[in-house]
C-alpha cells in the first residue's frame, strides 16, 4: 500500500484562486491530491471548517477530516 503524505501549512492554499490569493489552481490540487483517492486529513480544528474550504473541489466524498 502506497501512501502520500502531504503537510499543507497554509490552509488557504485549498481554496481555489478566485476565493482567495494564496489559492490553488484546478490543476495544481489535482497534482497533489488526485481525483480518486480517499483523502484524509488530520486537522486540529472544526472539521467543517475543511469541508467548506474543500467545497466545489471534485468528488467531495473522498475528503474524510478527522479533528
């Protein structure tokens, strides 16, 4: 089993580009985060506060926010 680990430092970065500056391009969030993969992010905030930030990504139901 092969995992991917990556450590997002600013949360903005998931937003895409027009919600915010830092914002990550479609095709820059896919390159990192695939577009069928489960997703799992350890987060120590409100787990809806990622689910809105994630909003409008594709295929929502991989993000799984364990806070």
């Amino acid at each position: 089993m092969l995992v991917r680990v990556v450590n997002i430092v600013d949360l903005m970065r998931l937003w895409p580009p027009d919600k915010h500056p830092h914002g990550m391009t479609a095709d820059h969030f896919e390159e990192l985060i695939t577009l069928d993969k489960d997703v799992i992010f350890a987060f120590h905030g409100y787990p809806g506060a990622i689910h809105q930030i994630l909003y409008g990504r594709p295929n929502p139901g991989r993000f799984h926010v364990r806070g």
